[in-house]
C-alpha cells in the first residue's frame, strides 16, 4: 500500500513493477542481474480520486503516456530493493507535485522610495558617462 496522504493510498495491485537489466557501464554485474525497476501506473484506472486523475493527467511530463500510464525506470542503484524504492519514491513526488496548490501572485506596485532610489541611480550614472565624453575646445 503506497500512502500519498491521510485519506489517499495506492494499492499494491495497482502498480506494476517489472525487474528488467540495467542499461550503461557497470561490467558484468550489468549483464547478469536485472536490478532496474520498471514501474507502470495506470491513472485512468486507478483509485485515486477524481481531482488526481485531472491533475494527473493535465500535466505535460514525458513520464505519462497519451493513454494515462505512468512510466517511471529507475535503474541510479545496484540493488533491486533500492531502485524498488526509488520508483515509488519518484511516483508519490510526481502524484504530489500535480496535486500541489500554487500560491495565487499579488500584483504590487513599487514604492516612492524604491521609485526615487531608481531615478537617482540612472541619474547618477548618466553623469558618469558624460564626464567620459571627449572634451571639446571653442578656441
């Protein structure tokens, strides 16, 4: 059972995990052992709650595919248990960051001082560049 929150958990049956060879260097040990994780969740038919689904399904990650499956390989660690681990770890970080509230922008207004502070600035340094102008002689 993968617990996401208070009242919403993941039953094991829901998610599928497949042990499949590692790819890249690691000498034989990456020959013989299937140590890499393949996870597979399937969104559309889970039991997650309607508002996941949504969310879930509207963001734009390559890890869901067009039909609603999430895909996570985690193959960073040598053993099986850890990348088992790591999968699902991954899958509660993406499940909570698409259910994640973002704060609502205040639109605010700069004040006098930091306004006066700006002006004094380009003013300052506009002098500065005219006392690097050449000189010019009326003789």
């Amino acid at each position: 059972m993968l617990i996401l929150s208070q009242t919403v958990q993941i039953p094991d049956s829901e998610i599928e995990l497949t042990a499949v060879r590692a790819q890249g260097p690691g000498g034989q040990n990456v020959n013989k052992v299937s140590s890499a994780i393949h996870l597979r969740f399937d969104v559309v038919n889970s039991s997650l709650p309607e508002f996941y689904k949504e969310r879930l399904l509207n963001l734009s990650d390559q890890r869901i595919s067009k039909e609603g499956i999430i895909i996570i390989k985690a193959q960073q660690f040598r053993t099986q248990q850890q990348n088992r681990e790591d999968a699902l770890n991954r899958l509660i970080l993406l499940i909570k960051s698409a259910v994640a509230q973002t704060k609502k922008r205040k639109a605010t207004k700069p004040t006098k001082a930091s306004k006066k502070r700006r002006l004094d600035a380009k003013t300052k340094r506009g002098q500065t560049k005219n006392l690097r102008k050449a000189v010019s002689r009326d003789d």
